[in-house]
C-alpha cells in the first residue's frame, strides 16, 4: 500500500523499506484479527513440492494411540476422497496424519491449524519425527513467517493461509491433500472451507480431503460431505490413556467487584492441593492475558515451580518455553490456546477457571464484543482431558457440578455469533455466488446475511444489498485483498486515499485489539494518571497515535531487554 498523492511511485530499496515499515507498525501490535497489508504480486503461491527429493525414514511412536490405528487409517484414505478421524487431542493424529499420507504416496499435502502456534510447533514436531530440517520436508506458513521450500512435501499453515491462496489458486492445484485439523473448533475460516472443498471436491477427484475433529459431533462433518453413493467414514481414535480424577472447589464469593482476586487465590489453593499429591506439570485455563499476567505474579513466590505462560500473541520464542524441558515443576498458565490446538508435554493436572473470552456480535447494536462467558461443557472435557496422558491425571474446576451441569453442549459456531461481512466480501471476490446457496456446515442467520451485506454497502463494497445480484465495487476490490475487518480495511483505503496511511494504520491495528492500556482495580487512579501524558483532546483515536509515537521513541533510545521491562 503506497502513498497516493502527486509524488512518484517509491521503488526499489526505498520501496521494499517502505513496505517492511508498513508490516512491522501491523505486527507491532499482534493483531488478532490478521491485519496485514498485501504486498505485491510476488507473494508467493504457496504451492508445495510434487515430488520428493530425498528418501524418508518414517516411523510411528508407539506410545500414540493413532499409531496402533494406522493401516485402518491408510485403508480408509486410499479407499474415499474425504475421511473423518475422530479422537482426544493428545491421540497423535495432527503429527501421525501427514506421514501416513507420505506413506500412501502423497508428495504435496497442505495441514491447516487455526493457530499460529499450533502451525509452528506442529511443523516442528512432524520434521523432528522426519528426522528433516524445517523448509525442507516439512515447512510451514503463518502470517509474516514462510518457512517452505521447493522440496516441501508437508505444508502446515493457518486455515487463514489457505483461503489467501484460494484467492490465486481457485482449485488448489499445488496440493493433492488438504487435512482440516480441528474443524470442531468451527471458526469462520474453518466453516469457510470446509463449505468451498465441498463443492471443489467433484472437480477434483484426485483431492484426498481429511478432516480431524476432537470427540465434538464427528458425524456433523461426515453428512456434510457423504454424497448418494459415497459414504464418508468415521475412524475413531482412543487419545486418553489415564483416568482422571474431577474434582470441584467452588469460589466462595460472588464479588464481581474482586473476582479476579478471588480467583487467583483459589488458583492458589488448588495449586497447593495438587502440589501435595505428587510431582507432575500443572496447566491453569484461564480467560485473558491480564489474568495471566496476574496469576503469574501472585504465584512467583512458588520458588519450587517454573511460571510459563502460554497465549497466542506471544512471540514464537517465548510460545517454545512451554516445549522445552524443565528439571522441576511447572504451571503453565494458558488461555483455551492449550484447550484443543496443541498439546503440552508433561501435563498432570488441570485447574480449569471455567470462562473464555467468546466473541458474539449483536446485528441490533452493531457491535462485536470479547465478553467472558461459562465455556460449554464440551470445552470443560477438552480441558480436562489434558492430563492423564503421562500418569493417573487430576483436574480442578473453579466451579460447582450443578454449574457445569446447566451448561451448553456444545460452543456456539463462529458463523452464528459474527459478523459475516468478511465473509461475504471473501464470496464475491471469488465470485462463489449467492451465499443463501452457499454449501455452510450450518447456514447462518439470515438477518446476519442481510446485515453483513448492508454492512458492505455502507462502505461502498457492493453494488446492492442482494446478494444474489450484489457485484464488487473497486473499493470492495480493494477491502477483498486486505485480510482485516471490512470497516478497518475501509479505514486504511481511505487513509492510502488522503495521504494520511501512517496513522491509519496505527488507528486501525489498535481498534482491532482489546485496548491496550490497562487499569488494574486497586491501581486505577495511577493508571488513569499515566495514562493521561498520552492523552489528546478531543480524540481517542490520536491519542493512540501518541501512544504508538512514544513506544516508537522508547523503542529507537533502549535496547532491547530495556524495551520490554518498560512494556511489562
């Protein structure tokens, strides 16, 4: 995205500077939401290697229940195009799947997570297996990070990854497997695709579709793909080798006031009742970073455990710490990251807080809110089911049977509870038709549709409100290549418009965040006054242009260590 005003176009080292810049103001911030400006055509189209180059030497850990299901496995992929493995995160079939299908003969076979951390520490693990280096084999794509080469046979990469490449490569011809892990998680690029290699699948007999899903209505998946003649098998995978104990310890106050204190001292005392009962590695599921980050600092007088926090932004060094072998104890405190995208070794016990923050936007009020709800049963099972894999496993929740009882089911899919303008604008890009006829797991709501498309044409995406009918406009060309929210993307075509990109984007990458700032309760007063030096009348929105001027002064006068100290 360039400047547009009179003055020449910037190229070459000027220009690539300009668009490293642009990136690094995005990333910055860790944004969420997959703000990220499209940089040019030479972007890479993903495409993996067709052929191997080098022979290897694969093997199966035995201790993996997956590994006993092998041939089975084997049989059912050569046998249909799309197969539904079933089983307990911690079963091996994320980093067991990819090498049966290399088995089979299947030289380019593309792996999505729906995180980034689980996309790295999967394809780390697999190449370790493999016994082959990273961008060899085995690489793998995350936003900002390309780690594949021209002899890559295994691709792991965000679900969000693959949608960009549908965008330029409509049939996905670079790949002979695509396997969807975690499609019980239903977030909007899950639902997405599996939705588009439904009707892709008939163009391409030679696809061989696998879909992994946690023990969550396995049998969803399969109706959605079984055809007149062709039935989708289900194969079933033991993941839990230990029982585990449920145990309930209530919090005794209803304070919403001090509730985050509350629940740190029943962290506290769950911890000492587990420390009792043995050696082993404890994971604390809890909502938000700042509740990390608090938990971490109340149980740092612990001088006989290891403190390691675990939660999407992190950067990929510090997500490794929770890999990494430790000589006593330790607590991982993570938020629902650690619930079904990857597992962490060593695990013995669970203290299960029993919230998450859950996106849900209101069509009525316009607003996408992160409030934090009660996790739905199936979530508490998923937590719980993360000890027990190395010994007899105990799990702690901070709440009552009768409350886990009155639960839901089963997590509401992402397609019901957001926004879909993203999604829609993704269909007309790729000119995939009306969306009421769009082949969706579960339909959403057509007043979500009628939303979204009002949405669009308020920001000048659209021709019309019907969606049948409704073509792309420039702009909407334009917000179609940008994978953000349709009204930040609206900011910073407008911004690259006026000549004003430098602060839009710093505007944008701070709305699409929860905010920044932060005012403990038993520190507001303070925080409010630090808070203030930042601050400029009669505009918020500057005010965090202010704020980023500082962090970027800060950034330029301290090293590196000394950045971080001044940012904790």
């Amino acid at each position: 995205v360039g400047r547009h005003d009179d003055r020449p176009t910037t190229k070459g080292a000027a220009g690539t500077a300009r668009l490293l810049l642009v990136s690094v103001l995005i990333s910055a911030f860790s944004l969420t939401s997959r703000i990220a400006v499209i940089m040019s055509a030479s972007i890479s189209s993903g495409s993996v290697a067709s052929s191997p180059t080098s022979t290897l030497t694969i093997s199966y850990p035995p201790e993996l229940p997956v590994s006993a299901c092998r041939d089975e496995i084997a049989e059912a992929i050569a046998a249909h195009q799309v197969v539904v493995i079933a089983g307990e995160t911690g079963s091996g079939k994320t980093t067991q799947l990819p090498k049966i299908c290399l088995e089979l003969g299947r030289t380019s076979i593309g792996h999505t997570q729906p995180r980034r951390i689980a996309a790295t520490s999967v394809a780390k693990r697999i190449a370790d297996e493999l016994e082959t280096e990273i961008g060899d084999a085995v690489g793998f794509q995350v936003r900002f990070s390309d780690k594949v080469g021209k002899n890559t046979l295994v691709k792991v990469m965000t679900d969000g990854i693959l949608l960009r490449e549908i965008g330029r490569d409509p049939s996905l011809s670079g790949y002979d497997t695509i396997i969807i892990d975690e499609a019980h998680e239903r977030s909007l690029n899950i639902d997405f695709l599996l939705g588009y290699l439904r009707r892709l699948l008939p163009r391409r007999p030679d696809l061989k579709l696998i879909i992994t899903s946690a023990t969550i209505e396995p049998d969803r998946f399969a109706k959605h793909f079984a055809g007149p003649v062709d039935e989708v098998p289900i194969l079933e995978v033991s993941g839990r080798t230990y029982p585990v104990e449920i145990r309930y310890r209530p919090r005794e106050t209803d304070d919403s006031d001090h509730d985050d204190l509350d629940q740190i001292a029943a962290i506290d005392a769950a911890v000492t009742e587990l420390s009792a009962q043995g050696s082993g590695d404890i994971l604390v599921f809890l909502p938000t970073e700042r509740d990390i980050r608090d938990t971490a600092d109340a149980l740092k007088r612990r001088r006989d455990a290891d403190i390691v926090p675990l939660f999407a932004r992190l950067s990929v060094a510090e997500q490794q710490r929770v890999f990494a072998p430790s000589n006593g104890r330790r607590i991982v405190l993570a938020t629902n990251v650690a619930e079904t995208s990857l597992t962490v070794p060593g695990i013995r016990y669970v203290i299960d807080s029993g919230t998450a923050r859950i996106s849900r936007y209101s069509t009525r009020t316009k607003v996408t809110r992160l409030p934090i709800e009660r996790v739905s049963q199936a979530s508490a099972r998923q937590r719980a089911g993360r000890c027990g894999r190395v010994a007899p496993g105990i799990c702690i929740r901070l709440y009552s049977e009768d409350d886990f009882d009155a639960r839901a089911e089963y997590t509401d899919p992402e397609i019901l509870r957001s926004n879909l303008a993203a999604v829609i604008l993704s269909m007309l890009s790729l000119r995939l038709g009306d969306i009421t006829e769009f082949p969706f797991v579960q339909a959403p709501d057509p007043r979500a549709i009628r939303d979204g498309m009002t949405l669009l044409s308020e920001l000048g995406a659209v021709t019309e409100i019907d969606s049948a009918t409704a073509r792309l406009t420039k702009v909407g060309k334009e917000l179609a290549r940008l994978p953000v929210d349709p009204r930040l993307g609206r900011m910073l075509v407008a911004g690259h418009e006026n000549g004003c990109l430098d602060h839009m984007l710093v505007i944008a990458a701070a709305l699409a965040l929860p905010d920044v700032r932060e005012f403990p309760t038993d520190k507001r007063e303070a925080a409010t006054a630090a808070h203030r030096r930042h601050a400029v009348p009669g505009s918020e929105f500057l005010g965090q242009v202010k704020l980023w001027q500082y962090l970027a002064e800060k950034r330029d006068e301290l090293s590196g260590h000394q950045f971080r100290r001044m940012c904790e």
